[in-house]
C-alpha cells in the first residue's frame, strides 16, 4: 500500500496596522532593537492593553473574503510559557471563541504532467488575533543571546487549515494563494523576508484506510520553497521511520535549508500545557452585524470573482485569467492596459503572461515594481492592432520602453520599426521576386506547397522585416496561383 501525506497550515499574517495590537507603539520594521519596545510590550508593571480597532477590521475582512464565520462574540485568552523572548510569560491570543470560524479557499493545483491545473477546496477551521513576540538574536553575540523587543505586540492573524492537502505541491499552492488574498484585500503586506507571512506545517503520513497518523510540526518558513523542501524531506523521513519500525513521536521541528532537513526543537505541546484562561484585562470582543457590513463594503472585487469576470466579459480562458489574478497588481495592470485597447483582451493578457512577467523575473521584480506603465504598454498593444508594428517590432519596442521609457509611437518612429502595408508597394516587391525565381515558381505551381516559406522569408527579407505579414501573405499567395 502506497503512504499518504496529510498536511495541514497554520499561517501567521502581520496585520499591517501602523501599531501594535494592545497599545500604540509602531509596527514599522527594521529599527534599531528595542527602540519601538513601549511600556505594554515590554510587560512593565500596572500597564494594561488596550485593543486595536484595526487589527479587529482586517481579521473581519479576511474572514467575509473567505467566507467564513465571523463571530458576533469572542474571547482573548493568555496563553502560558516561558520563553526570553515574552516578556509577560504569556501571549494574548484566542482560544475556544477566535474572531473568524470555518471558511474556505479554493486553489488551483498544477495537474502533473499535463501544464494544467486542477481546483481544490481547503477547509479553513479558524482565524483568530494574537500579538508576536520578541526575537532572539543569536548572531552577533558570543555565548549569550540578544533579546529585541520590537515585534512584541505585532498583531498577527493566525490562520488555521483543516489537514485536507496531501502534496507539498498542494501545501505551496495553499499558501501562495493565502499569501496573495491577504495582499490583495490589504490586511497584510505579505513580505515573507521580512517575516509579514510565515507558515507552520503540521505533516503526519498514513496509509489509506487507517488512522491519521502522529503529526510533527515544522515551524516558522519563511518562503515557498522551503515550505515544500521542508514537508518533502519531513514526510519522507516520517515513511523511512515508520518502515524501519519505528514510531514517529509528536514534536515541533525546525528546517535547516542549508541542510535541506528538518531537526527536533522541543516534544510538541499539547493546548493543557498553555493553562489558557480568558485573559482578565480584556473585555469580550462584539462585533455588530452592522460593523460587518461596514467592513464588508470596504472589500474590493474577490480574485476568483474578477477571474470569472474575465472569462465571461473578455472571453479568455480560465488559465489566462487564473494568471492574471495571481495578484492585485497584475490584475489592475491588465484593466488598466485594456483601457488604452479595448478589444484586445487576449493579446494583452498574451504579453502580461508572456513577456512582462518573463522579464520581470529574469530583473527580479514584482509586478509592483514594473518599469513600464499600463498607459506605455497599451499604446504599443494598440499599434500591433491597427498592425502599425509586426509582432518582431514590438518586442523591440517592448524592450525599449522597458530599458528607457517613453512612449511606444516616438519608438516605433525613431526606429523605422512602422510595418509596410501599402499593397502597392508590397505587390511591386512580390512580382520582383516571382520574376527572378520562375523555376521556383513552377516548381511550387505543380503541387510543392512548401516552397511558400520560401517566397514568404524572400519577401521579407526584402521588405527588410518590414512588410505586414498578413497583407503579404495574401498578395503572395495570389500571385502564385496564376
């Protein structure tokens, strides 16, 4: 019998509010340590947190975009251990009553082998407020640990899966979609170097038929690729174990990428071993149908909404619009070079997927950062529509804007890149080239069709790249027939 992964993700989201979630200090990230540590993260006596409303806002969006159950009442808990990173000896999170219940999100898997993709539907059990913790410093100091205090009191949005993945493919895509929800409804920035998005993942192997198995949790990646490395060495490791004899114990691990394996941090606690209790300087969190449908009208249009949007409006193929999806920006990009061409909604989505995410990946950028504008890139879509460039003169434009800006038409003259599409002009070159090839000519006239590449890489050559294609392609097959 074959083994059988389930996996399972708790992701943490920094909600991006410009302070913490129990008092006012600042969120921004990358201080000197310790200078954004206040008075309530730093657990002086006699302080007492006060809640951030917009921490509590962002949680109830992401619960109506997933739609899940946001519930009208819940509880802030203390959740008990000792780490030099806490300065309370507890964090305040929720436990029995979280803000956001079951919801879903559904992803789009890569379908092996075939370049497609299939959709699956992962459970949410719960998203529930907490803030985060100092951080260990360990780098910098010999045989000692430095402690800063500024991400004390970030607030996080812990999002909790059902364990319905079964791949580490599944698990990214999970994630990534997660990763691009959070961004575009605008709770988090979702910058996973800077640690905005991090995952945990709880992976136990079983086969078919039997009980789940025990469950190791991998702690703390901070990538998408070190979340599949890290489930595909841990659940090999798990099936080795088990087909060894041996049995797998519930721990916390953490993943080495430099070793490309997990390691054991501590045997896995169990929620008696927090002692959570509601925590006593907090009120019970009420939350009004009519504060929901506030936040609910702040939600922009949905990815899987707008994706189904531009395949009924503009006709493309789920594929395509899956892709332009993927994110906010690249979405808005692709309406906002449509305005500039209506009509040519497959070819722009052609570039957006082609050509402009190819190089930005090759420049290391996001969509964000891309040099060239909406506006730039639909006037050149507009000029290979009214077929004033072929599609080798707008790959040349394209790169020129990329590089050095401007605007596609003063290229498109500074180059000499404007197509030949006078049929007058065209034919005069058509007929030259037919006269100085008749033996070709009956050659293809007897029934050698193939020779058409030939006449047609002639005349162009001729033309200097520049002739339209379609208009030459007519004239020429004309004049071959006789």
């Amino acid at each position: 019998m074959q083994w059988e992964i389930v996996i399972g993700l708790e992701v943490h989201a920094q909600l991006s509010t410009s302070s913490k979630i129990f008092s006012g200090a600042s969120t921004a990230f990358g201080a000197e340590p310790n200078t954004q540590a206040d008075a309530v993260s730093l657990a002086l006596p006699g302080v007492l947190p006060v809640l951030n409303k917009g921490a509590v806002e962002r949680a109830i969006k992401f619960g109506l975009a997933a739609g899940a159950h946001i519930a009208p009442r819940s509880i802030f808990a203390r959740k008990n251990y000792f780490y030099p990173d806490l300065p309370k000896g507890y964090q305040i999170s929720q436990f029995d009553q979280p803000v956001v219940g079951c919801g879903q999100l559904t992803i789009q898997v890569p379908s092996t082998g075939s370049g497609r993709t299939d959709e699956k539907v992962v459970r949410i059990t719960r998203a529930h407020l907490e803030e985060d913790a100092g951080k260990s410093l360990h780098e910098d100091f010999h045989g000692m640990t430095g402690i800063d205090l500024n991400r004390a009191g970030t607030p996080l949005l812990e999002i909790v899966s059902e364990p319905d993945m079964r791949s580490a493919a599944e698990a990214v895509a999970y994630a990534k979609s997660l990763h691009a929800l959070v961004r575009w409804i605008g709770i988090c920035d979702g910058n996973m170097q800077e640690g905005s998005f991090r995952c945990d993942a709880n992976v136990s192997v079983h086969k078919p038929g039997t009980p789940l198995g025990t469950r190791r949790e991998v702690k703390n990646l901070n990538s998408f690729r070190f979340l599949e490395q890290a489930i595909n060495y841990e659940a090999r490791w798990q099936i080795e174990t088990l087909e060894n004899g041996g049995t797998i114990q519930q721990a916390t691990v953490l993943f080495d990428p430099d070793k490309g394996e997990t390691r054991v941090m501590r045997t896995k606690e169990e929620a008696h071993d927090y002692r959570y209790f509601p925590d006593p300087d907090l009120l019970p969190l009420e939350i009004s149908e009519e504060w929901k449908e506030r936040v609910r009208a702040t939600l922009p249009e949905l990815p899987q909404a707008r994706q189904a949007r531009y395949v009924s409006e503009f006709c493309l193929p789920a594929y395509d619009a899956g892709l332009l999806t993927a994110s906010r920006e690249m979405a808005d990009f692709f309406e906002a070079s449509l305005n500039e061409t209506p009509g040519q909604a497959k070819t722009c989505a052609n570039w957006l997927i082609g050509e402009v995410s190819a190089q930005l990946n090759r420049d290391g950028l996001d969509m964000a950062q891309c040099p060239i504008t909406p506006q730039q890139l639909g006037g050149m879509l507009k000029r290979i529509a009214d077929g004033t460039i072929s599609s080798a003169g707008a790959k040349e434009v394209f790169r020129a804007l990329w590089a050095e800006g401007g605007e596609a038409d003063a290229i498109i003259e500074a180059k000499g890149l404007k197509q030949v599409s006078d049929s007058g002009a065209i034919e005069a070159l058509v007929d030259e080239i037919i006269a100085a090839n008749a033996d070709k000519v009956a050659e293809y006239r007897s029934g050698k069709d193939k020779l058409f590449g030939f006449f047609a890489g002639l005349a162009m050559k001729a033309s200097k790249g520049k002739a339209n294609p379609a208009q030459l392609s007519e004239i020429l097959k004309r004049k071959l027939a006789g």
